[in-house]
C-alpha cells in the first residue's frame, strides 16, 4: 500500500488556537487506456497482443527473440490467458441446453424446462426402473457418457414438451393425463351443471376391471410403476405394501388434485361394466388335444395380455361385436369352426343379439366377461368342444 501523505498543521491569523489542517496529495495516476481486443480469445491472439504492446511502449527496442526474457513471459502468461479463455468458453456453454456437453447439465437444464429425463429414461428402459432418487439420477447420467445419442435424444424431446399440456384444463385434458397414470387403462370426461357452477365428471377403467374402491393386491412390477410415477410427477409415492391396500381412488385422487384446475369439481366414478354372456360351440381339428384348446380358448377370450377381454381393449360405449369374437377364435391355430350360440347381455331381460351380431352399449358402458364364478355380473361363457382328441 503507499504511504498516506503528512498531514501539516498551519497557524495563521491572530488566533493561536486556530490552525488549519492541508495534506499535499500525489498527483492523480493516469487513466488506464482500454485498448485491450475483447475479441482474443486463444494463445497466438494474447501472445501477438502483448508483444505489440511491448514493441509500442520500447520503440528504442529493435529486437526481440524467443530466448528473451520478456518473450518468454508473454508465452507464459499467452499460455495461462488461452487456458482461462477455454474455460470460459466451457463454463458460459454450458449455460444453454443447445451447446452444453456434460449430463448432469443437460439434465437439469431439461428439469428447468418440465422435462422428466429420468421418467423417459426408464420407459425407454435405458435404465433400472427399480432405481430411484439419487441413484436413478446417477444412471442415467452414467448412460449418457456411454450413449452421447441417448443425451442427443433427450436435448431434442424437452423442447418440444413445452407446448405439452400438462395441466387438466379442457375435458381432454382431464382424460389424456389420468390415462398416463399406471393404475387407468381407459378414461373418459365430460362437463356437468350442477345447478351452480360446472362439475368435470371422470370415469376411469381401472388396472384389472378393478373398481375404484376396491383394495387389490398389487404385484411388484406394477408397485415400481407406479412409484415411479408419482416420482416423476412431483408427488410423494404411496406406500403399496400395507395390508390392505389402499385403493385405486386413494393413489389416482392426489394425482388428479395436484394437476386439476383450481376451483374446478372432479367427480371421479367408476364405467358401467355391462356383463356379457356368451355360449360357444368350437370344432377342434382331429389331431389337437381337447384340454390344451381349452386353454387356448380360454387365455384367448381371457383378461390377460392380449386377451380379447383384456381391461381398456374397449373403449366408453363401443359396441361388441360377435363377429370380432369368431375372428379372435379362430386366429388360434386348431379351430376349423366356430359357432357363437348365444351372445347377450347378463340378465333375463335382455335378448339374444347372436342373430344380430352386435351389443350395443351406451356412453359409460363398457363390455366385460371376467368369467369368474364368485362375479357372475361380470359375465361368464359356455364352451362346448367338439372333435379333437380326449385328454
């Protein structure tokens, strides 16, 4: 630091007791000129720079060579500058999702923006759906390292969730985000006057044909799923491992409160499951097997994966058709003949529609045929084989 200039105590005047303070300060220093190129932005630039700058202030100067002193501290020094311009560059890259490199960026640059990485990650199964937290966060990031086109992949998709609604405002709002939840396979909205004011009414096929309030027993893959989801929405994952479960309204309503509209009504029911019964007569061709047919039969006409009456394969109010139950019969390999005896509605008021070949169905009502003795509401089917072989 320089020394702070001596202060002199000056008596003039008739007064002895009245002195002046004055303190001779240094001159001003010169303004420092600014004639820097803000533009030099690598070695040869800085060191070019600093040697015409030498070369100006010691024009007496006449030579300078790579083994003067002064020479080599501008190359050490043009060394250091291109060092701290590189990493300038970097850092102030990766500040844009277009022109940053490292994964741990761009994926927070995307979550800045409302896209889930890790969500689409694990339904791409580029990483372990049973990861989650920190740990899911660490693999996918690790994924993009060995897979650039992966990250590349991602850079792309979140701009365009942008313009995704992600709120439930509009009727198909409310319908398209509760299909995304795990537990729903169909759903379908719509606005009601209530006398006051507007109720959005939503009607959801469950996982399973299960009601709403029904307390299923959940298996392991399908508690993963939906952890995961509520994860990536923001939302706390229900605890599915308590006995008993919690039901189907309990887990979807929070989801449905976090993304509704404020002030809005959500009246969440169950469809209309209209059961349906159906007595079938199949000729099996002579060298299958009775029981293994039934089986196929049975898996075909089944609620399993595939199965024509799998939960969500029919939509709100969408007519059945015999025709499509003949086609999903004989696709199996063994069938040389199908005849569908009676095709009808559960209950003794409603007719035979087999020599129609159709069931119509309202609105809210969806077909079902669980077959299952304890429910037979749900419906149920006769099947009667003929041909084949025994056993």
């Amino acid at each position: 630091m320089a020394d702070l200039p001596p202060v002199e105590l000056h008596f003039r005047g008739t007064c002895p007791d009245c002195g002046v303070r004055e303190v001779q300060l240094p001159a001003p220093l010169p303004a420092v000129g600014d004639d820097f190129d803000w533009l030099v932005r690598d070695y040869d630039g800085f060191r070019m720079f600093m040697l015409e700058e030498l070369a100006a202030r010691f024009p007496e100067r006449k030579r300078w060579t790579p083994a003067d002193l002064e020479v080599v501290l501008v190359e050490a020094m043009a060394t250091l500058m291109d060092q701290l311009s590189d990493m300038a560059d970097r850092v102030a890259a990766e500040s844009y999702l277009e022109t940053a490199n490292r994964p741990e960026t761009v994926r927070q640059l995307l979550q800045f923006i409302g896209f889930d990485a890790v969500t689409v990650a694990r339904a791409k199964d580029q990483i372990d759906s049973a990861l989650t937290g920190e740990a899911a966060i660490k693999a996918l990031e690790d994924h993009w390292r060995s897979h650039p086109h992966a990250m590349e992949q991602a850079r792309r998709a979140g701009p365009r969730e942008i313009h995704t609604q992600k709120r439930m405002v509009t009727t198909d709002d409310y319908a398209l985000r509760l299909r995304e939840h795990p537990l729903v396979v169909q759903a379908h909205a719509w606005r009601e006057w209530s006398g006051s004011w507007f109720t959005v009414r939503l009607a959801a096929i469950a996982w399973g044909n299960h009601q709403l309030d029904d307390q299923p027993v959940f298996p392991d893959d399908l508690k993963q799923l939906v952890g995961n989801f509520h994860e990536g929405v923001g939302l706390a994952a229900p605890n599915l491992d308590v006995s008993p479960s919690p039901s189907v309204r309990m887990i979807v309503r929070p989801y449905i409160d976090a993304f509704r509209m404020a002030g809005q009504e959500v009246v969440l029911q169950d469809p209309v499951y209209v059961g349906i019964y159906l007595s079938v007569s199949v000729k099996l061709a002579a060298n299958f097997f009775q029981s293994e047919m039934r089986h196929a039969i049975t898996q075909a006409l089944g609620r399993g994966p595939s199965g024509f009456f799998e939960p969500g394969r029919f939509g709100f109010g969408e007519d059945l058709y015999a025709s499509d139950v003949i086609e999903a019969l004989m696709s199996l390999e063994g069938i040389e003949h199908v005849c569908l005896n009676r095709f009808k509605r559960i209950g003794g008021q409603h007719p035979d529609m087999a020599e129609v070949g159709f069931i119509v169905l309202d609105s809210l009502e969806v077909a079902a045929c669980n077959n299952e003795s304890g429910k037979p509401e749900m419906g149920y089917y006769r099947l009667t084989l003929h041909g084949g072989q025994k056993g």
